[in-house]
C-alpha cells in the first residue's frame, strides 16, 4: 500500500504531498493540468527514466519520495534526479539502491494500468506472455529457456571451432615447417643469454693469459736477456761497488730481494688461469650463429621464437582433436535437441488448458462489463520454429464482442473503449498480489452510459480489498472515491505550478458538478451520484 507521496522540483510541481487512503484514491482535474504527470513521478521512483529537462527551472535537482506497507513494515524510496547530468540516484530506507534490487520490489508495490497496456494488448507477444503465465507447471517453460540458451552456446561454440578450424587448416603446412626449422635448432629458454655469458668469459680469459704471456717474456726475454737477467747484472755491480762505498750496502739488499720478487712472480706468470668450465669457444660461436640464423629465418626474438613453438604445438594439437570436440558438440546438440521437444509436447496440452481458462475467465469478467453474454474470448496457436526441426506455438487471442461475428484479432476490430474494459477485466483475473496499489490512468477512455457504471461497480469491487489510484474524467468514477485529489495549473509572477489538494464533502461535490458539466444540472447530478 502507499500511504505517502512527496513530489519536489519535478516539472510543473514544486512540492506536492498526497497522503493515500486504502481503497479507490481519485485524481480528477481540468485536462492537461498535470493528473498523469503525478503518476508519471510515481513510475519514476519506480525506475522509470525521467531527462534532465524535467527538473524545474533554477532547481539543482528534482526528487521524488514515497512511503509504502510492505508486509506489515514500512518501506521508504527516494529518487533524485540531477539538472546538471540528468542521472539519478535511488534510495530505499536511505541507503543507496541499484534499479536492479528496485524492479524486484516493483511488481510488489504496484500495478500500472494505463492506455500504454493498452497498445501491449494489441500485441501477440504481449498475449501469448498472458497465456503462458497462466501454466499449470510454469517450471518446464524456464527448462524450455534453458535449453535453448545451452543450443545456442553450443551453436556459438561450434561456429568458433569450425572457424578456427577452418583457419588453422589453411595454415597447417606453414606451421609445420616453421616447427621443423625451430626443432631443428631446439632453443631452450635463457639459453641465448647463457651462451653470450660463456662467450664474454671465454674471451676475458683469453685477454687474461695473454697478458701473463707478455709478463713472463718481459721478465725472462727471449734470449734469456729480460728483466730478471738484467737486474741479476745489476745487482752484482752493486755489491762490488759495496766494497768501495758501504753506503750502497742497504740499496743493494734491496735489490736482492726485488730480484727475490720478480723469480717469484715469474714463477706464478707460468700458471695462467685456466678455463674451469672446459667452454669451447668454437662451439659457443656455432650455436649463437645457429640462434641468429634462425632468429633471421623467422624474423622474431628467440623469446618469441619459443612462444611461437608452443603455439604451433597447441593449434597443431587443436586441429588433431578438433574433429572429436566437434563431434561431441553434435553429440550433445542432439541430445539437447531431443529434450526440448519433449519439453514443448509436455507444453502444448498444459498451453492449450491455460488459454481455454484464460479465455472463459475473460469473458466472464467481460460479460460483467457491459459485453453480450454471448461474448466469445478465443485462442489462436501459431506455429513457429524455435530451432531447427523443433516448432513451438504462440498463443494469439481472437474475440468476437458481439454475437454473429467471427472471431477476429484484437487490434482488427478493438476499439478504444472495448480495449479498457478488456483491460480492466485482465486485471480483474489475475490479481496476483493483494499488497500491490492498482493504478489506473484514464482507464474509462472511450467509455459511456450504461458501461461507464458497469465499469464504475467493478472498480468499486476491486477497491475493496486493495488499494487504487485512479486518474478520471467521469463523475460516475470520481464518486466511489475514499479520498479525492484535486489537481490544478495556476499562473503564479509568469511562472506555472501544478498543484494538489485534497478535498473535503463540499469539495468533492463541487468537483463533481464540474465534472458533469458545470451549473445547477452538474450540481443536480453531483447530489444524485452521491446519493
């Protein structure tokens, strides 16, 4: 139920507040004064979509808040909606809420009934969904749904392998010789890097020796006339020269042990490092030149060269398994196939019950509004395939309103009045939750006379129970309220504010004078309708 309303900014409307009753709530107005325009907020809370362009003029955002019962405990929502990028911002007992958890609560808090659900009448779409609700065991339509949607995965799923296989095939040959010539060579991961590592190392070792080759010929000469053999002269002299000069006695002690030294560094220069890892640079050379040719050849890095491998081996793998999986889908595709049209012969008897109920229901709630009681409400079945060599129906409702009329379609021979009773007696069969409001938007169009106060009992009736708000321009309707809104445009300093009030007994009476057409017959006929 509803019990509150709040509308700010929105529109026409700077703030309007509607307490609801429980029962028939009327809204009743001049036309064009902005009756369906509170509905239309309504629907907005709801989740429907509203343009920036609704927000009132010099107002930073429009808001919309409504207080409802749902079961025994109050639910509280707010939308707001921003002039400046028209997005919107719903909340429900003030903490923020997706549209997606609001359209769960939607069809619990309200039923919208408006010459919109007219025109979805008019279509088969619409009218097989009627039927289809009404399924004694509405669980084997959603298997119904589920294999389809495997199908149709599998179908996916086919077209990709046969594509890629397809793809694959015509690239098989240059596949396998790009294998060939990678196997050929048989990188291995880090392995070009490794090779540059043992290469630089070789070649600083061959520095390294190198110079302790120069070292010892300096020191021993080729004829043995290098430095150790020169010094070793030297230091001779020196000590002969000793006996003549004690003072050199300390320089040539020096002497002796320097040539100690460079015979012991001649020593360590003949045992030059050697190469632990026993590398042959020859073969360090071949294999990097190996991994350049085929770095060439392919015209990739040998990381790439390695991705390369291991995508030929899994596509050449693919196409070798590729005609199992496709097999198995067919398998499976069959399979699913077979189950769903089992399924839809369990439908099609428990379809054609439904329609038979839905059409009597129908035309038992008709007959209460106005139409013969030879009223006819009948199913057409229309086949059509829903994947191939499976064929399903679409429930298409035919009618015949009067008696001696074939049974025609409902946008062939509906008019506008006919449609709103329909409607109305849809409604009336398939009240489905006693928590939710009814709302009615000029449901009486194309209605008079005699009908009109069929329709008018049947309101009665449904409000009984329930809660309804309804939008009328007939005072037969407007009197069967529980409470009465009165909606009006005024003209306020060249601005248009669309304005609410609730009204009292003399309020309702004067309205309802207006409504039937004004003067003392309006007011003759108000007193009559009110009794």
């Amino acid at each position: 139920m509803l019990e509150y309303l709040r509308i700010r900014n929105l529109a026409l409307i700077e703030d309007m507040e509607l307490e609801f009753a429980m029962g028939m709530n009327v809204l009743t107005g001049e036309t064009g004064a902005g009756k369906s325009f509170v509905l239309k907020a309504l629907g907005f809370l709801l989740g429907d979509r509203l343009t920036a362009g609704m927000v009132r003029p010099g107002a930073d955002r429009a808001q919309v808040e409504a207080l409802f019962i749902l079961d025994e405990n109050e639910l509280a929502l707010r939308r707001e909606l921003s002039s400046e990028t028209g997005r919107s911002r719903l909340f429900v007992n003030n903490a923020i809420t997706s549209q997606e958890q609001l359209r769960e609560l939607r069809e619990r808090l309200v039923t919208f009934t408006s010459q919109h659900t007219q025109q979805q009448l008019l279509q088969p779409a619409f009218q097989a969904s009627l039927i289809d609700d009404m399924l004694r065991q509405p669980q084997l339509l959603q298997e119904r749904d589920s294999l389809l949607a495997q199908l149709r995965d599998i179908a996916i799923r086919h077209k990709e392998l046969l594509e890629k296989q397809s793809v694959l095939a015509e690239r098989r040959e240059l596949l396998e010789m790009q294998q060939q010539e990678i196997d050929k060579v048989s990188p291995e991961e880090g392995e070009e890097e490794k090779l540059e590592a043992l290469r630089a190392q070789a070649r600083s070792l061959t520095h390294i020796r190198e110079n302790y080759g120069h070292a010892l010929a300096l020191l021993h000469g080729e004829n043995n006339d290098g430095l150790l053999s020169a010094l070793g002269r030297f230091e001779k002299l020196v000590h002969k020269m000793c006996a003549d000069n004690a003072d050199l006695t300390a320089d040539a002690e020096v002497l002796s042990t320097l040539r100690g030294q460079l015979s012991h560094l001649a020593d360590r220069f003949r045992r030059p490092p050697q190469n632990e890892a026993q590398t042959d640079i020859n073969e360090v050379e071949s294999r990097l030149f190996a991994l350049a040719q085929l770095k060439r050849k392919l015209r990739r890095s040998l990381g790439e060269i390695l991705s390369l491998r291991r995508e030929i081996a899994d596509n050449l793998s693919f196409l070798d398994v590729c005609a199992l999986d496709i097999s198995r889908l067919s398998k499976e595709k069959n399979a699913l196939v077979h189950r769903l049209s089992a399924v839809i012969e369990r439908i099609r008897p428990l379809r054609r019950e439904a329609a038979g109920a839905f059409g009597r229901g129908i035309e038992a709630e008709l007959r209460g509004l106005g139409f013969s009681e030879q009223i006819r409400v009948l199913p057409d079945f229309i086949s059509h395939e829903i994947w191939p060599g499976v064929t399903d129906e679409h429930t298409r409702l035919l009618w015949a309103p009067n008696p001696g009329q074939p049974a025609q379609a409902l946008d062939r021979i509906a008019s506008g009045g006919e449609l709103s009773r329909f409607l109305l007696a849809l409604v009336g069969m398939r009240q489905k939750n006693d928590d939710a409001t009814y709302i009615f938007d000029e449901v009486d169009a194309g209605i008079g006379g005699i009908t009109l106060n069929k329709l008018g009992d049947k309101l009665r009736a449904l409000a009984k129970n329930r809660q309804m708000l309804l939008i009328t321009h007939w005072p037969q309707l407007a009197v069967h309220a529980q409470k009465h809104f009165y909606i009006s445009k005024v003209v306020r300093d060249n601005a248009t504010f669309t304005l609410c009030s609730p009204l009292d007994d003399k309020g309702r009476t004067d309205e309802l004078a207006r409504m039937a057409g004004g003067g003392a017959q309006g007011q003759a006929l108000a007193r009559s309708l009110k009794g």
